[in-house]
C-alpha cells in the first residue's frame, strides 16, 4: 500500500479535490489553499486525510440515501423477482416497523447499534418473530446495496436474531 503523504488541493469546475503527492515533505497549510477559498486549511487537510484513508480501507461511501428511500428503490427491484405477496409482506415489515424507526438515518451512516435498537424494539412491540423477519429483509436489502457499491458493508452482518421463546 502506498504511504499517503502530502495532499495537494486543485480546482476542478468550483468543486475541491485531493491528489496524492507521494515522496514531498508536508507543506505548511498556506500552501495548500488559494486566497479565498471557502474552508480553512485545517478542513481541507482533515476531509482531504479522512477521503483517503477510507477509499484505501474500502470504507468509502459518500451516497446520500436514507433508509426510507433505498428501501424503496428495493422493493420496486424485488416486485419482478417475487411473489406479490412477498412483496407485500416485505413493504409492511418496512413501512410498519423498519422505516419509522431508523428510515431516517443515510445508509452509509447505519451501525450494527441502530439495527440492534430496531430489533430490540420491534420484538418488545411485535414479537420476536416479527423482529426477526425485519432483520431478514434489512439484510437482504443491505446485501444488495453492497453489491450495487452503495455501501461498503453489510451491517447487518453484525447483529444476530432473537431466539423465539420455548413454549411452556
């Protein structure tokens, strides 16, 4: 892997960008900004820092879907794929349960945390069962949004089901 060691700022049409300037020394802040420029050095630096590490991690995602509105993209791309039952099943875990809770939140900004919170919640309202029926569809979808690159992980991954109670 490459050593990243000083970050260069150009202009590209009004939108900053960072390029790799492998083997120079860091530069002092003036150096990096044009007089007039919106941010500070110290912000340039930091955002310019943060993007690269994340992009060489793999972790970069700069999407600004919600949860709310992706699952809506999914489900129209499932209405071909299932039955119209499924479809309708998966749109009430969603719009029920999954959306009011965490519909908010950007995907790429989802923690294994908030979809454990979900499940906590749903199962203490609707049932463990219920609960782990949303997990099942918030994977499936996240499993789809890592593989259309929307986002770097499935975090979902992370969070377990609930065991069903024993009868007594």
């Amino acid at each position: 892997m490459k050593e990243l060691t000083r970050y260069k700022r150009q202009q590209w049409e009004g939108a900053a960008t960072f390029s790799e300037t492998p083997g120079l020394a860091p530069a002092s802040d003036c150096d990096r900004l044009e007089p007039g420029d919106p941010c500070s050095a110290g912000e340039a630096l930091a955002k310019g820092c943060r993007d690269q590490t994340q992009l060489v991690s793999g972790t970069f995602s700069d999407t600004k879907l919600t949860v709310k509105s992706y699952l809506a993209q999914w489900l129209s791309h499932k209405e071909g794929s299932v039955k119209p039952r499924t479809v309708e099943i998966y749109r009430h875990l969603s719009t029920y349960h999954i959306a009011p809770k965490i519909g908010h939140k950007r995907i790429d900004k989802l923690t294994p945390l908030d979809v454990h919170g979900l499940v906590t919640e749903v199962a203490s309202c609707g049932g463990a069962r219920t609960a782990n029926q949303c997990l099942t569809v918030l994977f499936s979808t996240f499993k789809k949004a890592v593989r259309w690159q929307l986002v770097p992980r499935n975090v979902v991954e992370a969070t377990d089901p609930l065991r069903k109670p024993h009868a007594r």
